[in-house]
C-alpha cells in the first residue's frame, strides 16, 4: 500500500513534468475529436495517429497515445445522444436513452452525466487498477475458450432487456446480428463464409458500418419522412446543466457501471462494447421502474457510459501487469510500446516504472482534463440541435460517411451502410428493436469460435462447457436475467391481481 | 400489425431458409474441430427460419399499422439513391466536390431553397471537414477530380 502510493508519487513528477502535461491535454483533445466524429474508433484513431509519437520518450509517447484512447471514450457518447450517432460501437447503447433524453429536451444533463460518469469511471478504475490490478489479472486469465463462451450465452441473454416490446422480434434482431457477424474469413479454416466472391467482404462485417448505417443513416431516414410529412418536432432544450437530483439518480448506477466495466474489460476479447450492454441490463433488470429504460432514462446514460470508461482501463490491466494485448486498442498500444523501445513482459512495472507509473499518474490528470474540457463543451453541443434540420442531416450525414470511409478507403461500406440504414429504417416501421443487431454483430464471432476451439481441445465431448465455476455461474446469470422479470411479473401479478379484483388492498 | 407481420413472416422465413441452405453449402472441412465452419451457420439459419414461421402462424397484434405510403417512402429512397451515388463518386471525383454536390442535392431534398446560402454552407463545410482530416488529423481523404487542378 505505502509502497503502491510511493510509486504513484514518483508517477506524479513524471506526469506533471510541463511537456508531459502537455502531452495529456493533447492526446485528450485528439481523442475527444475522434470521439466525436463517428466511425473513428479508439483503436483506429489510435493507430492512425501513431507517427506523432516518433522521436519522442516512452513516457511522453504513451501518455499522448492513452490520451487520446480515454479521450475517445469520453467523446463517443456525444453524437449518439445529439443525433442517435452511434460515434463508437460501445456508445450504441448510450442512444438508447440518451437520445430519448435530447428528444424531450434534456440533451444537456444527459450529455453532462456521461462526462460525469466518465470521470468517476476513469477514475475509480485507475484506483482499481492501481491495488486489484494483478490479482485480477491472473484471474482474466483463467478465461478459456469455455468460459468465453459461457460470458457470451450471458452476453446474448441480455437481449431480453433490450428487446422492447416483443422477444420475437428482438430474437430475430439478435440472429440477423449474428449472420452479419458470421460473414468472412472462418478463421479457423481459412474459408469464406457468405462474402459472394466480394474480397472486401473477407475481413469481415465491419460494427461501426453497421451501427452507423442501422442508427444514423435510419435516423435521418426517419426524419426526412418526417419533414415530407410535415410533423418533424424541432427539439427544444429545457435546460443544460443536470440537477442535483438527476446526479443522485445516477451514482448508483455509475458506481455499479464502474464495478463491472472495469472487470468486463479486463477479461480478454470481451471489449467495452459488452461491458457497456451488461451495464444497461443490470440497471434495467434491478430498477424498480423497467419501463422508464428506453424512454429516457437518465440511470440507462449513466451506467453504460461509466462501464465503457472503466473497461477501458480494465483492457489496460491484461497489457500492464502479464504484458498481453487483450483487445484491439491495447494490442495498438503494444506496437507502439515496441516502437519505443519497451518491451510489455511480465517485468514491465520493475524495469520500466518511469512508463507505467507515468501512465497511471497520467491517468489521474487525464480524467480531470477531460471533465475540465468536456462539462463547457456541452453548452456549445446542444447548440448543435439548433441548427436546422435541412442542413443538420445532411451534415451528420457527410461525417458519418467520412468517419466510415476513413476506416478502409472502401466505397463498399459506404453502401451497405446506406442499405442498413434502409433495412433499419424498416425495422423501426415494424418494431424491430435495433441494439441486439449491434450486440449479436458484436457477440457472434467470440461466441462461435470459443464454443469450436472449447470442442477442439476436449474432442467434442460437450461437457467441457460445463466444468469451470465459473462458467457455471455464468450460466447461471444468462439463465436468471433470461427467466427473471417472467417471474418478478408473475410475483408481482398475484400480488396486484386480488387488489384489482376486489378494489380494496389485501391485508 | 396482424397483416405486416405475416408478410414479414414470409420474409424472415426465406431470409433464414437461404441463408441456410447457403450455410449448408459451406464445406466441411473440420479436422480436428468437431463443430466445423457450418454448424453455427446451420444453426442460424434454422432459428431465423423458426422465428419467420412462428411470426405467419402467430402475428402479434398489439399495435396499429404504420403507414408506409409512397409520398413519404418516395423521398427516402431518393436519398438512398444520393447516398450511393455520393459514396461510389466519392473516390474519383474526390471528397471535397463529392461532399458539396451531396451536400446541396439533400438539403435541397429536406427544403433549402436558397441557392447561395446552400452553395455557401456546402462549400465551407465540405472544404473544412477536408482539412480538418488531412491537415490537422492526418487521415488521407481522396482529392480526386482537384488534383488536375495543382492544389497542395
């Protein structure tokens, strides 16, 4: 402990050294940019943006790049409020209820309890990270091909909170998800799977084209029937800063959201994206009002957004304390501790503590820069729903399209998010929930190739699924948020019945 | 809804029996991996199929019907029309035009009638957004039909 705050201390004369300091707000600025324009994920912001790193030391070299990948999780939530402008695929679910928010006019607390939730997140989780990290490290590591798994049944099982109305249609959301995700390269084999002879097809079906095109490009479909029809409402903003009261809402769910997100994160290949959908289920299966989730919900912002920051520390662990890339936006994090001659291994908290302690110290600052930065840009954010709206979409438009075009210079994507947006355009006609498109794109190749390569190492015997606890309890958890509001509503309707029938309370 | 559902139904059902029989086509090839690359595919084709069945015999029928008329679907497809036509224009004729053109035909689409103050918004805006990624972020964006024009 005293040793732990020892080394923080020295973390903190490298941290605040100007250039350093510098270098923080820098990479924050970047990544909030990059956050806010859509398609351009941390992961590809960051590779994008790693010659700016050349000539400079390790320290500054990583402090600029984790910058930039906090940065961009703290931006992502902005157009999807504003504009359901899913900037990053882990912000699908801030649309949920964050833009319900906007549409009553209330983008402005929602925008400040996902910067606030964001800071608490990032900053518990550095804490987290600082004293659990390398127990719990070693226990992410225990995560097989069955227990993967396992956490993807559960991942699935929280479509039952996403699915509104009707389970059938979230169900067929959820396999259209999964087809899209199965589309490429079986790695495994080597074989192409439903790309139709197309080589761009190969890599795979992009998330960011798919949450742009069913979100964004559906969205202003949506509207531009609205304005032909002439009932398009205008947002009116009611208030930008968030109340006392909104703030008490949500602490609990951001510190539930931290909770999860920062162990989420840490286990590998789950992601944020999964940690933010695990958020936004956990507080729509314990609220007491479920149905307030979806329509503006303030708990359905803070939660996710929290659980997405602190994933993003969670992801850190893996790389810092065993030296492993456990996610796309660490492994660009390792080739550029490569490029700068620091070797991730085990040792790296002994033989390079000038860098990780840099790191750590710099997370602390980064955080309170990017509250600092964000809590006055919300003022000039909601703005942005004062332009009109025939220049608006247009406009959200075209960035989209960029923020798309920019990740693989490939036309094709461009239109298959056009022809997404026109299927979810369709979906939203018909009742089709959206998100567990999203969630089964994102689930559908981690959740094939466990359950192969679980098989593969026990030679088909099944039971392999089963043996680990905590698989077990994971199984357990899908099968309790699956069956769990059927019973609480069963529960609670023998209660209400006798009340209605008789019109008087039961004793 | 009743109606809309069973011919969604019929929809989803082929969707998945396709998809299916596609996934079925996939070969084999599994050594040493019991499930092999078909299974899963297999799978989903049967649940999508199912799910398109369930919908036909049993149509939900909770809420009214949306209207999906042709005066209102007439503009949505117009702009898909755009939108693709901006992203396969968008590598040879460059992003800066590509934008500007796109830029003026949807927001004359969505009720600009003002051809400077369009011409202007589109033009400020789609040379902006250009430098904001070349110059300040780095990301190469086409330049396309410009680049005879010498520009830096």
């Amino acid at each position: 402990m005293a040793e732990t705050l020892q080394h923080l201390g020295y973390g903190f004369t490298i941290a605040l050294q100007p250039i350093n300091v510098l270098y923080a707000f820098l990479g924050c600025l970047v990544g909030t940019l990059i956050g806010v324009l859509p398609g351009i994920g941390p992961a590809g912001g960051m590779a994008l943006l790693i010659p700016l790193i050349y000539g400079k030391s390790a320290a500054s070299a990583v402090i600029l790049l984790a910058g930039i990948y906090y940065g961009a999780m703290y931006g992502g939530s902005t157009t999807s409020i504003l504009l359901n402008l899913p900037g990053e695929a882990a912000s699908v679910v801030t649309t949920l209820d964050g833009y319900q928010m906007a549409k009553q006019g209330r983008a402005g607390p929602a925008l400040c309890i996902a910067a606030i939730g964001s800071f608490i997140a990032g900053t518990l989780s550095v804490v987290f990270l600082m004293f659990i990290g390398p127990p719990l490290a070693r226990f992410a590591l225990r995560f097989g091909p069955s227990e993967s798994f396992a956490l993807m049944v559960f991942g699935l099982s929280t479509v039952s909170s996403l699915a509104g109305s009707s389970l059938l249609k979230g169900t067929i959301s959820t396999v259209l998800g999964l087809m899209l995700a199965s589309i490429g390269l079986d790695l495994p084999t080597g074989l192409q799977r439903y790309t139709f002879g197309i080589d761009k097809l190969m890599e795979g079906f992009d998330i960011i084209v798919a949450a742009i095109g069913l979100f964004a490009v559906s969205e202003i479909f949506t509207a531009l029937e609205e304005i032909s029809a002439g009932t398009l409402e205008r947002v009116k903003v009611s208030r930008i800063w968030i109340s006392l009261r909104d703030f008490l809402d949500s602490v609990g769910a951001i510190l539930r959201g931290t909770a999860l997100g920062f162990i989420v994160g840490a286990v590998p290949g789950a992601a944020h994206v999964t940690a933010s959908f695990f958020s936004y289920a956990l507080e729509k299966r314990f609220s007491m009002h479920p149905e307030t989730f979806g329509r503006g919900e303030i708990r359905g912002v803070a939660g996710p957004e929290s659980a997405n920051n602190a994933a993003a520390s969670g992801a850190l662990l893996p790389l810092l304390t065993l030296g492993l890339p456990a996610s796309t936006v660490t492994a660009v994090l390792y080739g550029a501790l490569l490029m700068v001659g620091v070797r991730p291994s085990p040792f790296l908290f002994q033989r390079h503590p000038d860098v990780i302690w840099g790191l750590v110290a710099s997370m602390y600052v980064g955080n309170i820069m990017l509250l600092i930065l964000n809590l006055p840009l919300v003022g000039i954010f909601v703005r942005i729903l004062s332009i009109p709206p025939r220049w608006l979409l247009p406009i959200v438009l075209t960035i989209s399209f960029v923020g798309v075009y920019s990740v693989h210079n490939s036309a094709l994507d461009l239109v298959l998010a056009t022809l997404l947006g026109l299927l979810g355009y369709l979906m939203r006609k018909f009742n089709y929930p959206l998100a567990p498109v999203i969630l089964g794109l994102v689930l559908g190749d981690l959740l094939e190739q466990s359950i192969r390569q679980a098989l593969m190492i026990s030679g088909g015997e099944i039971g392999i699924l089963f043996q680990s606890s905590i698989s077990k309890l994971l199984f357990a958890l899908a099968l309790v948020v699956t069956f769990a509001p059927m019973i609480l509503r069963h529960l609670r309707g023998q209660e209400a019945l006798p009340t209605s029938q008789n019109g008087e309370k039961r004793a | 809804m009743t109606k809309a559902d069973r011919v969604w139904g019929v929809v989803i059902l082929v969707f998945g029996g396709i998809y299916l029989l596609e996934g079925i086509r996939i070969p084999p090839a599994a050594i040493g991996d019991p499930l092999g690359p078909r299974t899963f595919p297999t799978i989903l084709g049967i649940v999508m199929a199912a799910c398109g069945a369930y919908l036909i015999l049993r149509p939900e029928a909770r809420t009214a019907p949306p209207a999906l008329q042709r005066r209102v679907f007439g503009p949505v497809l117009a702009l898909s029309v755009l939108l693709i036509a901006y992203a396969l224009s968008l590598a040879w004729m460059g992003y800066p035009v590509a934008t500007c053109l796109f830029l003026l035909g949807a927001a004359w689409m969505m009720g600009e009638r003002s051809p400077i103050r369009a011409g202007l918004i589109a033009l400020l805006f789609s040379v902006g957004v250009h430098l904001l990624f070349t110059r300040f972020l780095n990301i190469p964006l086409p330049i396309g039909l410009l680049e005879h024009l010498g520009l830096p």
